[in-house]
C-alpha cells in the first residue's frame, strides 16, 4: 500500500512518498534529466531500503523529483547522496519539500547531524542547502588533474 508522507500542496501540486521498485524507471528518467550522468538500475534498486522519498506531480501522478539518504547508526549521522528535480519543476520549491520530509524521517532513525557534499560551482543548490542549515565544513578535490572540487556541508537536526 503506497503511504502519502506528504499531500500535494495546492500551489506546488505535488506530494512526498517512499520511493517504491516499480518508480525506478521514472526515477532513472529524472537522474539522467538533472545530472547527465546517472547511476545504474542496481545503485537505485539496493537504495530502496534506506530513506528514499519521491516527489509526485498531483495533476500527472509522474515523479518528478526524489531524494536518496542512508543512516550510519554508529555515528548518528545521515547521508544524503542523491537530490536529484526534473528540469521542468525546477524553482517550485520541490528539492526543499523533500529534504525537509527527508529530515524528519532520519530524526525518526535517531540520526543526530546530516551531512551531504556538493560541487561548488553548483550555486544555486549551495544556496538551498545554506538555507535550510546547512553549513560548509570541508572542501575537497577527489582528484587533483580534474577540476571537481566539492563543499562537504553538514546540519544538526535539532527538532
């Protein structure tokens, strides 16, 4: 039985719901959209099991965005490692809706901080993230003959 966490709201017209195997196509169609480059079918599929909400257009019933995070309960931390918006439904607020209902979700696994890395000349998701918390705690470069240098930014859920 498919759970709506969050009901579509009337002026964004979409809701918040755990991601389930038979979405992986449109969730596949959304990553290839956003980053060009996607992970695989399996990448997607073993990530079902950790907290993976998408966002469903309430006039079209298609996903349209979705978030994948993992928990390490060792350490108390959650890790968001994909937040990925349809370019069509971009700047609706979308992105924010799901890290929002993301957050409660590992507050509820008794996850104490957040934490996820962004490439820096990606402005505008730096901007979302500072905005909701997030601050910058490392900057790293996995590689330094390329030119990918990412913010590792992290947020203490306190609610």
């Amino acid at each position: 039985m498919t759970v709506i966490l969050i009901e579509a709201r009337r002026e964004m017209g979409t809701g918040i719901r755990v991601a389930r195997n038979f979405d992986l196509p449109q969730i596949m169609e959304v990553e290839r959209l956003a980053f060009g480059t996607q992970w695989d079918y399996f990448n997607f599929k073993a990530s079902l099991d950790d907290v993976f909400l998408v966002a469903i257009d309430a006039d079209s019933a298609h996903i349209v965005g979705f978030l994948i995070a993992c928990c390490c309960k060792i350490s108390k931390r959650g890790i968001i490692s994909r937040v990925a918006v349809h370019p069509k439904h971009q700047g609706r607020g979308i992105a924010t809706q799901l890290l929002e209902v993301a957050f409660g979700k590992l507050k509820e696994k008794d996850v104490d901080d957040v934490e996820l890395d962004v490439d820096v000349v990606k402005a505008g998701a730096v901007r979302l993230y500072k905005r909701l918390g997030f601050q910058v705690v490392e900057t790293f470069s996995p590689d330094f003959e390329e030119d990918d240098t990412f913010f590792i930014m992290r947020k203490k859920l306190d609610f």
